[in-house]
C-alpha cells in the first residue's frame, strides 16, 4: 500500500505520506478542506512523537503507568505539579483534568492505553518494584 508501512501489526503513515497530505492541505485551504487535513496530520503527527516517548521513560514514569496498567485503571491520581506529571503531561502520554492539587486526576489517552495493555507483561515488573519499595518505607 503506497504511503503506508506495517509495524507490529498495524499501519503506520510514512512521513513522506504525512508531508504529501501538509501540501495538499496548503494546496486546499481556500476551500478550508486544507484546514482540516493539517488539523488531522498535526493529530498523527503528534501521536506518533507521544507513542515514541513510550520508549524512553524513567524509572519513575514508567512505575506510574506500569502501576495504572496494574490496577486497569486509565485515571491517575497525582499532584499535578509532581515532576512525573509534569514531564508525562508534557510527552502527550497523560491528560490533565481540569482540577488543580494534591489528588488531581489525569487520563491516559485511549491509543497510549492500548499500547501500554500490549506491553502489560513488560511493565508489571515495575509495578511489583514500586509495591515493594513502598512496603519497605
């Protein structure tokens, strides 16, 4: 298929593919069709950039959405100035609410949450890890 690649499964847009649909969405725009396909690719493109810093956590964030896997749950309760909320957030893998403190909840996006399910086994090490750190404490 022209644009498209097969990784683990699933199609993936080819970045010559994504900068075509960015012309063509110049291209369109006075018809305001192109507003929307750059809208669309800035949504891909962002995507991919978070599913990539999947591969490229610390220990800490990792033990976070390793425990959020653990219990099933997509909501994470989290001070929302906590430095792994802040650099979660900032990654695109977690979603602030609109509450501010202590015990604010963030979401893990629905496609970031698919991906952490395939990768459960990997990431329930760090769960029983971070259990056990806190039993000792």
């Amino acid at each position: 298929m022209l644009g498209y690649v097969v990784r683990q499964g699933r199609f993936q847009i080819r970045d010559d593919l994504a900068a075509l649909i960015l012309a063509v969405g110049f291209l369109f725009s006075f018809l305001g069709v192109g507003s929307l396909l750059r809208n669309l690719l800035q949504v891909v493109l962002r995507r991919r950039q978070a599913i990539a810093h999947l591969d490229a956590l610390n220990k800490d964030e990792e033990t976070l959405l390793a425990r959020a896997v653990k219990s099933n749950s997509r909501v994470i309760t989290i001070f929302s100035l906590d430095a792994v909320a802040l650099s979660l957030r900032a990654k695109g893998l977690i979603h602030a609410s609109l509450v501010i403190g202590e015990d604010a909840p963030h979401t893990i996006p629905a496609y970031i949450w698919k991906i952490l399910q395939r990768r459960k086994e990997q990431l329930l090490p760090a769960a029983e890890r971070s259990l056990g750190e806190r039993k000792r404490i």
